[in-house]
C-alpha cells in the first residue's frame, strides 16, 4: 500500500465547502459529530457498511478531525475507490495550510507502518490539502482518497475495507492537529 500528500490550493484547484447544502436528492451536510444516528441518511454510508464505520470513527469524540464529505466511485473494472473531506476537529479548518502538511505527514507515516494483508501496492491512499470553508471560517483542509485495486488473495472491496480500517487507526490515533481558524 502506498500513501502520500500533497497540497493543491492554486486558482481553480478545488475547494472544501464543509456546511454545504444539498441539491436535489441530497442531504448536506450531516455533523456526524453531534447526530451520529444519521449516518444512515448518507447514502454512500448506507450502501457501503464500512464508510459508515469509517465517517463514525472519524467523528467520534475523541478523534482529531471531522468530516464534511464522502463519495465512493468505481475507476475500473476491479478498483473501488472513497474520498472523505477532512478538517480539524479544534479551530474548524486549518488556519495555515502548513498545519495540515504536518497533520498529513504524521498520518502517511502512520499508514506505511501498517499495511493491512488484504492491499497490495495497487492500493494507495493520497492526501490533498485544499483550500475550505466552514461557514465564516476560511484555511485549509484535507481531501483523503482511498484507492483500493484487487490483490491474489483479496477482492476489491476486503481491500478497500481493510484500507478504510487502517485510515481511521491513523487519523484517530494522530496528534491533534494545531489549528487556529
């Protein structure tokens, strides 16, 4: 498994709008920190049992971040792969973007310590710091994405759920990230 970092905050890079409002069919955002009983209301969650232990881990009280956004997609044919937007649970977004790059140097280290037996090197997980709002708070946040691809002895989705296992062991167990925003 590989992981990694990197920061994409140039004109036209994509942003984290955290409170975003949800369009037709959608919900918006559910703070799964203060209503963890409407996890279900996630769509992505309700389809995919371990995102929704995933999004709980990541916003259970003692952990250092939040979540704002989630997706799962299909890239080919025998890949999954899930994106969760990130930002700290102290001070709502990372005031300098120099936070996060810390925050996520910690957590890559802690994923390349742990390599769960069901990814092999097809499987990666990459971390983008953006841009975000949160309300009227303006900085920065984390974009995680999962890339899960099917090994020897394990299929697609046991390897994005062990990968989703690991995320949530080294988010949950990093330092809280200083923030300021």
């Amino acid at each position: 498994m590989e992981a990694d970092w990197e920061v994409e905050v140039g004109g036209g890079a994509p942003a984290i709008e955290a409170l975003w409002s949800g369009g037709t069919g959608s919900t918006g955002f559910i703070d799964l920190r203060t209503a963890p009983g409407r996890i279900g209301e996630i769509a992505e969650a309700a389809s995919y049992p371990p995102l929704a232990a995933l999004l709980q881990a990541l916003n259970a009280p003692g952990s250092p971040v939040w979540t704002s956004k989630c997706d799962l997609w299909t890239p080919e044919a025998d890949e999954l792969a899930c994106y969760v937007d990130l930002l700290p649970r102290e001070g709502v977004v990372f005031s300098e973007w120099q936070q996060a790059a810390t925050f996520c140097r910690e957590c890559v280290a802690r994923l390349e310590a742990v390599v769960p037996a069901e990814c092999g090197p097809a499987c990666r997980v990459d971390l983008v710091i953006r841009r975000a709002t949160a309300g009227p708070s303006e900085g920065f946040g984390i974009t995680g994405y999962l890339f899960a691809k099917a090994t020897e002895g394990s299929g697609t989705a046991a390897a994005l759920e062990a990968m989703m296992a690991a995320f949530a062991d080294a988010l949950g167990s990093a330092a809280s990230p200083g923030t300021a925003g």
